[in-house]
C-alpha cells in the first residue's frame, strides 16, 4: 500500500516534470487536472510541437540530403605482395617470440624461479614436439634438448615458423 506521504511526493515530483516539460517545449500552464489528464495532455502536446517544429523538419530534411563522402578505394594488391606482408609479418612474430621467451626467462632468474612449466597454446597448430612437453616442469639452467625453452622456436619450423608456448613459473612449495 502507497502511504499518503509517498503519494503526496509523487505527485510533487509529477507536478514538477510537467512543470520543466511545459516551459521546455513552451507549453502554457494549464488548469489543475488529474495526473493522468496531464500526462495524456502533455504527450499529444509534444508530439505536436515537435512535428510542427521547423528547425526539427530542417534537421530531418539535411540529415536525409546530407552523404558520407565516399574514401577512394585501396588498389587491390597482388598476390606477391600479400605474401611478401605475410613473410614480413612472420619473420617479426619470431622475432617477437623469441624476444618474449629470452625475458620470461630472466626475469623468472631474476625472482629467483628456477623451475617452469611448459604450456602450449593448445590448438591443432601446436607442434607435436611441444605438444609432448605440455605440462611438464623443467629447469632453466637444463633446457629440453629437442625443443629448447618454449618460444625458442627450434622444433616449431615446420609448423609455423614460430613458438607459441610459454614458461609458467613453477613453485615447488613442498620444498620451502
């Protein structure tokens, strides 16, 4: 149940919408009616004033006339040229993994990490020499002899060229 109190403010608050609606859209104030008669006024008297008012017609009616100028279309490139940028865009992916993989490693020997945990990507694109040392745990001083640590890149030729796998700091909180 509505208390009288909650009542009286929400025909406060209603009366004062209309008020700031009125003198917004330049509505003259009318007699005092029901809430219901004024919001019912209220909204046929915006619909009219904003349909019959020309600088809403004006805007409309440029918005309508008003185009996007169109970009010039690229040149389409050839083929030697979208393989040129994929070769480029290879040799910085391993580039930037092995970058990646020489500063996970010191800075796990700079925090005094001496063990990690090998973690493919997971994928169908994951070589088969990554795809067996997933999981394990290896030493930083001893890497794996086939594969180096991971984002070394040295079994990952064939595949794709680069290394996706990363070095996961291993605790050893048995040890501690």
């Amino acid at each position: 149940m509505v208390s009288e109190l909650q009542a009286g403010r929400f025909r406060e608050t209603i009366g004062w919408y209309m008020g700031f609606l009125s003198w917004l859209f330049g509505l003259k104030p009318r007699k005092k009616k029901t809430t219901e008669q004024m919001l019912d006024e209220l909204t046929v008297d915006m619909t009219k004033s904003l349909l019959s008012s020309p600088r809403v017609v004006v805007r409309a009616s440029q918005q309508k006339t008003k185009s996007q100028p169109k970009k010039p279309r690229k040149p389409r490139r050839s083929k030697e040229e979208i393989e040129a940028e994929r070769a480029q865009r290879k040799q910085w992916l391993i580039k930037h993994n092995k970058q990646r993989s020489i500063d996970d490693r010191m800075r796990q020997i700079g925090l005094g990490i001496t063990h990690y945990r090998w973690q493919t990507a997971g994928d169908e694109r994951t070589c088969p020499a990554c795809a067996a040392n997933d999981g394990k745990t290896f030493s930083w001083n001893e890497p794996p002899p086939k594969t180096g640590h991971p984002g070394e890149g040295r079994c990952c030729v064939d595949a794709e060229g680069y290394c996706r796998c990363v070095a996961l700091a291993h605790f050893d909180l048995e040890a501690e």
